[in-house]
C-alpha cells in the first residue's frame, strides 16, 4: 500500500513540473525544490530558520520547502515510513547514533562526496572519529552537522565562594571521585537558598544513560564488541559507575524528584549537568556561569556526545537537479555553522572552530574540548538518541540512582538488557546484530 501511494506521489509530481522543476519551484521562478525534514524546534528551530532564510537569500534558484516534525521517535517512524513508501524528502536531520538502524542501503542513500566537494565540503574538514561513524560500508550515510555534548555547568559566583576556581576564573578540575565530593562539599556550604547543590536529573531515564555512559567510558569500559555481536558489559566498572552517580543523592548533594534541575540552577545550584541545548536557557537568564565537558573522575575525559547530520531519505528515482540542490543545502548549513553554535551546539565543521565569531561565544568555547574525548553509544541498530537501548536501559540505570534497586544488581539487569537486544531482530532487516545485522 505504501509503495502504491509513493508511485502515485511521483507521478504526480512528474505531471505538474518538467526537467526537475516543481509546481512550486515554478511558482517561485526557482529552478529546483528542496523538500527538507527536520526536527528542530525552540532556540534551535530559530537559528535553522535564519540559516535557511541566510541560504534562501544567497541562493535564490533553489526554493526550499522546510517541515519541522515533532522530535523523537515520532519523526524517525514517520521519515522511515516516508522512505520506504517512496514519499521521502529530498533532505532531513538525523542523529548520527540512528543511521546503523536504519538500514542504510535501504532507508537512506549515500552521499555523492563528488557534488559535496563541489560546495566545498571534505572529509578533511571533520573530526576521523565523527566522519567514521557517518560511513557504512565504505558509504558516507551521515554530514555531520554539530556536536551536541552533556557537560557540567556550573555558577561562577558561588563556586568562587566555594574556592573551585582556577586562577583564570574557571572551573578548576578534579580527576577522582574523592576531589569530586569534597569539591561538592565546598559548594553546598556556598548555596544560598532552598536548592540542592546539584542536578543530575537521577530519575530521567536518556540522561542518566548519557550520564553513565560518559562515566563508563572514563574507566575503559565498552557495551559491545567491535562488530556489535557480543555484549561486553563490565559489571564490575560499571557497579563503579553506579555507586559514583548514587552517592549524588545519599550524599545530600541531589535531588531524585520534585525539583527541576535547570530552575534550580538559576535560582543559585552550583552545578547542573546538561546538554549543551541550556546553554540559551543560562544565557538568557543572565547568569555568570561556565560550562565544561563532565568532570574526568576517573581519570580519562570523556563525556557522552551525539550528533545531529543530514541524510538523504531514500528515494528509488533519486539524482538530478535536485539532489544537487539537496547536496547545495547540507553543505551550506554545515560550512556557515557559527550561527548554530550559538544554540550550544559544537560545529562538526573544524575550519568553524576557528573563526573570531565562535572563538567569541561563551560558554561554547570553553568545552570545545568535549570533540576530542566523545563518549558514544555502540553502533547497534537500536543504539543512538532516543533509541531501543536508552528506553529499555534508562530506567535500569535510573532505578539505582534513586535507590530503587542496588546498584551491583542494576549492572547485572543492563547486561541482560544488553544480550536481549543484540538477538533481537532488526525490523528494518530481519537480522540480529548477533547475526551481523547493520551493527556488523
């Protein structure tokens, strides 16, 4: 039914428009449509219109058609129903940890690295381990738009009450989790009012994944095997993890419920931990305060990251003018990206990083680190943001930070969790990742 509503869209498309013109390129004068899906609202759906509009105004041939879906899963269900019913747009957003579960090949069409070099786009110009997670099969799937990192905010006026700066005025770093809670002890002298010292969101269950996995990553520890077919979980490292996050809360230090953890740090917590998308929300409110990517307490930086990227939607009939004009677009978001750092994001474009205008962006500049020490999920079908692992895994991990479940037991419950999604079956394929589906 999906491929026979696909075919009638395109015959239709084919009877109103002419050498890849369509009605409303016609309409427009332009002389090429781009049908572009994203999931951008707030700050971020801001800064993607002006890009847009900058593209629109810079580019006046090619007429941009843009929809912004509701985040999440919704619009992954809804772009892999497009895609397989022949009703994909010409361009979309995805995050990068989804493209292994989406079939590439099927779901998704490779890039032409030709056409992107022809608007000046590289695989030079990106970071080796984000241009790696982009390619399957010796395909590139995924243009990496943005970093996007959790860090650890923190408020300026209390932690320098607290002794916890540097002699630059910022954060000074700790590397134990020792240093961390006597650091932690300072601040909650510090905190004027009835707020906790600290948010971690403990009873959230995507970031107390993200938070985890950051943690986890810092002692050594991976999920998966190389291939994606074994679960190599270390219960050990990660009860380490589990009894570091909880402390949080025994401590005195959070919260689990009743306060939200970003209003708090407004009204005077010395610490948040946050994606970097608060960095608006901070701003806006006025505040001093620094960002930086999740303290090294044991001992190796590394903080969880995702990314969003553009990706072409599989089309059967895909080429022309119009996949040039889709190519055109990626490539200028990707290279004017220092108006999109503005939302917090890290460019994944590296010539961005140096320019005077993004150097000048604060906090941003302060945690451009978070690139070079990037906390991943495994690539797995089911992995990547608001995937199969964080809803089923999640709330394992939140149950132990609330105090719900020991966290000994917690590893055990995430490694079963692990071992039933690698013999689960991928949708798309029909394939487990034991048995070599899209995480081989």
């Amino acid at each position: 039914m999906l491929g026979g509503i696909g075919a009638l869209a395109v015959a239709g498309s084919f009877g109103l428009a002419a050498a890849n013109r369509s009605a409303s390129a016609i309409a427009s004068d332009a002389d090429v449509r781009v049908r572009y899906w994203n999931l951008f609202s707030g700050g971020d759906g801001a800064n993607m219109i002006a890009m847009l509009d900058a593209f629109r105004a810079a580019n006046p041939r090619v007429d941009v058609k843009d929809s912004t879906l509701q985040w999440g899963n919704p619009y992954y269900t809804k772009l892999a129903m497009a895609a397989s019913g022949n009703r994909a747009p010409d361009l979309a957003v995805m995050h990068l940890g989804r493209i292994p579960g989406f079939a590439p090949g099927q779901l998704l069409d490779p890039w032409d690295v030709r056409l992107l070099a022809k608007y000046g786009v590289r695989e030079a110009d990106f970071d080796p381990v984000l241009w790696k997670r982009a390619v399957v099969d010796g395909k590139l799937y995924g243009l990496p738009l943005d970093i996007h990192a959790q860090l650890c905010f923190y408020r300026r006026d209390v932690c320098e009450k607290a002794g916890l700066l540097d002699a630059g005025g910022d954060l000074a770093k700790v590397t134990s989790p020792d240093d961390w809670f006597k650091a932690l002890k300072a601040a909650k002298k510090a905190v004027k009012g009835d707020v906790h010292t600290i948010g971690i969101k403990a009873d959230e269950p995507n970031f107390s994944w993200w938070f985890f996995l950051s943690f986890y990553t810092q002692l050594g520890g991976t999920c998966l095997s190389a291939d994606g077919r074994d679960v190599t979980l270390d219960t050990d490292k990660a009860t380490q993890v589990l009894e570091f996050l909880r402390r949080h809360l025994t401590d005195g230090y959070s919260t689990a419920i009743g306060i939200a953890d970003g209003e708090s740090f407004v009204n005077g917590s010395a610490f948040t931990w946050e994606g970097n998308w608060s960095v608006p929300v901070f701003s806006g409110a006025k505040l001093e305060y620094g960002a930086t990517p999740l303290p090294p307490v044991f001992g190796k930086p590394a903080t969880h990251t995702e990314s969003h990227c553009f990706v072409l939607p599989h089309q059967s009939q895909r080429g022309g003018a119009t996949n040039e004009g889709a190519h055109q677009l990626a490539a200028y978001v990707v290279k004017n990206a220092t108006a999109w750092a503005r939302g917090g994001h890290i460019p994944a474009y590296l010539p961005t990083l140096d320019d005077k205008k993004y150097l000048a962006l604060k906090p941003q500049s302060e945690y451009v680190s978070a690139m070079d020490h990037m906390a991943v999920e495994p690539p797995a079908w089911f992995a990547g943001s608001t995937g199969l692992l964080a809803q089923r895994i999640g709330p394992v991990i939140a149950s132990s930070n609330v105090g719900s479940a020991k966290p000994d037991a917690t590893a055990r419950r995430m490694k079963d969790v692990l071992e039933k999604l690698v013999a689960m079956k991928n949708p798309m394929e029909g394939r487990s990742a034991t048995e070599g589906g899209s995480a081989a």
